[in-house]
C-alpha cells in the first residue's frame, strides 16, 4: 500500500494521518551571508522506508530513470548492525508517478547470511550507491558485501564490492556479481596499496553531463579506503561501460582526499572539473580533478581543502557524516542571471540532527576555481527537520524538483528514511529557481 503524502500546507503545525496521527513543523532558510531570514515554510514529505522497531532502515540511496521513474533503495539491517556484523539486505521501492505514490518495499539481495566463514560475500549486502542511465533502460546499483568489517580488512580478507543491474525500472534485480578483486587490485602497485579496506561511498553514483566514450556517458564513484599504513584517504574511480570496469581519476598514488577521510561523494562542476566531497567533523573535505585530457580520464588533484565555520563554509557543528553534493544549473530570480548552484547536505547539529542542505552559488571564477574558493563562502541553507537525522541524499527529477532522501528518527527508532520534494526556489528562499 502506498505511504499517504503530506500536502504543503501554511506555516502551522500539520496533522495527517499516515497509519497513525504524525505531526511536523516548518523548516527555515538561513542566509549565510546575513541575519536568519524570515523565509519559512513546510515541507511535503513521505515515510518510505518506515522503523518502529527491529530490523530498521538506514542509507538511502535514490535515483530517476529516462522514463521518469523514481527508485529508492536502502539497507534493511535485519539485527540492527552494520555490515560486517549482522544480516543485511537491500530493499527498493519505486514511484512511476513523480514521487505521489510508491510500490511496496521488494528486498532484492539474498544473502546466505552465513557469518562463520571468512571471507563470504554472499553474507550480506548494504551501503548502496545508484545510478540510472540517461541513454538507457539501464540502472546500477553498487553496495558492500559480506561479513568483514572495514576496520578489520586486510588485502587478503575485507569487505567485498557487489554490483546489482535492473533494466525493468527497479521491479527485479541481477544476481550479485562480485568486483572486490578488480577493484582492491588496481592498487597493489600504488605507494599507499595494497589497500587494507576500502568500501564506494553509498547515496549516489555521478553519470557526467558531458563526457561520453562509446555508448555511455562516464560514470564516477568515491571510494574510503584504508591504505597499507592505516590511514584512511578517499579515491575516485569512473567506468565508461556503466560499471562493468573501474579505473582510477588521476595518479593511483594521489589520492583526492589523502588523509583523515570518510565516506565520499563526488560530482561535476559546470566546466567539467570533477569535485570530491568528504564527511568530515564539523563541515567537508572538498577537491577538485582537472583533467589534461578527459578522454583518457588523465589529469591532477589539487590541495584538498576543509568548509567550516571558520571558512563560512558547510558546517555541521559537532558530528561527521555522509551527506549529497548535487550541481544544477539555475537562475538568480533578482536579475534573470544563468548561474549554476551547488547544493551539499549534512546534519546541522549538534550532533547527527537538524539534516538541511547548503547552498553556493557557482558563476564567477572565484567561486570555484580553487578547491579553496570553493569550500569556502557558502550562501546559506535551509533545514529539512528539527529531530535527530543523518544520513542524506538527493537527485534531480525531470521537471527540476529535488528528490531529497533522508534518515531522520521519526518514530522514536534510528532510522526512517523520509521523502521530500523540493523545489529549488524553497531551498534558496526565492533567491534561484532551477533552469532547463
């Protein structure tokens, strides 16, 4: 049975009834750059994948089709651990009609869930990444597997990296096929391999607006990987087959973000550089790819740079967790100006709560010719709840409406991962609207 949707509603406290009497409030915009604005409003939103009690939800990860189908997916943490520790299995649900109605929830992993003998792949399944394909039918899904925890891999015995294809819009799911061998072995010959652990940031994989070799256009991923030393540091890798091989973006010994990282996501800016984003305490790790010739994907990493507090930055006051970075392009409402607009989400704080995206407007050179300039300076943000939250993520639906995904303790339970549309011009309080 589809999740009955919430209504926008004027800024009041609203009551509907979705099994049961759920209350929410207005959500602000804040402008970085000057006092709180006085922008407010209330958010529509969905309980798509719903915890009350054992098992739970937690990482959502969503993406649209060339058709206009919405697929969501997530893990289904069958004890309520981690990969590495328990059952886990992924779970999906779709909506053909923009987000107003879904499918019930299909687990589409099978795992054995034998978590006895080591290494064993098929043990479990979470942490998914998605992508959809823009030429085709199409979507790919990439997740951990297995029974070993990242913090006790080693290159002989650690997590594996499985690969999920649909071509049906999400309604059924290839077999697992198991790339921890292909992947772990691209950096056995680097200064910081062989790589201990390493897992592909969940949320979203980035397809390039722009680069296309044969049939597809690039696709990109960020990886966590403990090097052979111990510390921990974030490589992008892209495929020109929609995920069927991996390489790495740039030099296999210099990695985007080289020390002190987590959990990455990575996108493109306008002008075709590629930008790693990573979880940090207090903010992100930001650093931009530029490639010498993007056909062969060859090119150098900048200077990674840290967006704080200190740098008016994206801030997220006492927790480190993964978050979205998506880029669109847009229109500033005061003069009609086309600009692009970077959105990047994390939990405001204190702590993992107050989820909310920021906001930067990118037109000028200065605002992001420099992993620097661009971690620093954001324009503002707005709140998507006051409860305790985390875990995000977003895309960009056809008629420009952002699919915001993200967990949040509704029921009293971590976590329920609510749906919520957003317009581009609620996100920046009426300062942008999104252009085609």
């Amino acid at each position: 049975m589809a999740l009955f949707t919430i209504s926008k509603k004027s800024c009041t406290l609203a009551l509907c009834m979705c099994a049961m009497l759920v209350s929410f409030g207005c959500q602000h915009h804040v402008s970085s750059k000057s006092q709180p604005a006085d922008v407010a409003s209330c958010d529509s939103q969905l309980y798509l994948f719903v915890t009350k009690d054992l098992p739970y939800y937690r990482i959502p990860a969503i993406t649209v089709t060339r058709k206009g189908t919405i697929v969501a997916v997530a893990d289904y943490r069958y004890g309520g651990t981690d990969i590495g520790w328990g059952t886990v299995e992924l779970h999906c649900r779709t909506s053909a009609d923009n987000g107003r109605t879904w499918s019930e929830a299909v687990e589409f992993t099978h795992g054995d869930k034998d978590m006895e003998t080591h290494p064993n792949y098929n043990a479990a399944y979470g942490d998914p990444c998605i992508v959809s394909d823009r030429t085709s039918n199409k979507i790919l899904v990439m997740s951990c597997s297995g029974n070993t925890p990242f913090w006790a891999g080693t290159r002989e015995l650690h997590q594996g990296i499985a690969r999920f294809y649909s071509k049906d819009e999400g309604k059924t799911w290839s077999e697992p096929d198991y790339l921890q061998d292909e992947i772990y072995g691209l950096f056995d010959k680097s200064a910081r391999g062989p790589i201990r652990s390493m897992f592909i940031g969940s949320g979203k994989i980035h397809q390039s607006r722009s680069i296309r070799v044969g049939k597809y256009y690039r696709l990109y991923c960020s990886v966590l990987a403990k090097d052979k030393d111990g510390v921990n540091c974030n490589y992008v890798l892209w495929s020109d087959d929609f995920g069927g091989s991996w390489q790495v973006l740039g030099d296999i010994d210099t990695p985007a973000i080289p020390q002190n990282a987590d959990e990455p996501k990575v996108e493109e800016l306008p002008d075709g550089r590629i930008i790693c984003s990573s979880r940090v305490t207090g903010g992100r790790y930001f650093n931009i790819f530029t490639y010498t010739d993007a056909k062969k994907a060859e090119g150098t990493w900048e200077t990674y740079a840290a967006s704080g507090e200190e740098n008016r930055g994206v801030v997220a006051v006492g927790n480190s967790c993964n978050g979205e970075i998506l880029v669109l392009p847009a229109r500033r409402n005061s003069d009609g100006a086309k600009v692009h607009i970077v959105l990047q989400s994390v939990p405001f704080g204190p702590g993992r709560a107050n989820v909310g995206i920021y906001y930067k407007e990118l037109d000028n050179a200065s605002d992001y010719d420099s992993s620097s300039h661009f971690a620093a300076d954001w324009d503002g943000r707005y709140q998507s709840t006051s409860l305790p939250s985390a875990y995000s993520t977003m895309t960009l639906l056809p008629d420009g409406t952002i699919a915001f995904l993200y967990e949040e303790t509704t029921f009293g339970k971590d976590y329920t991962l609510v749906y919520k549309p957003y317009t581009l011009q609620t996100i920046t309080g009426g300062a942008y609207s999104y252009r085609k």
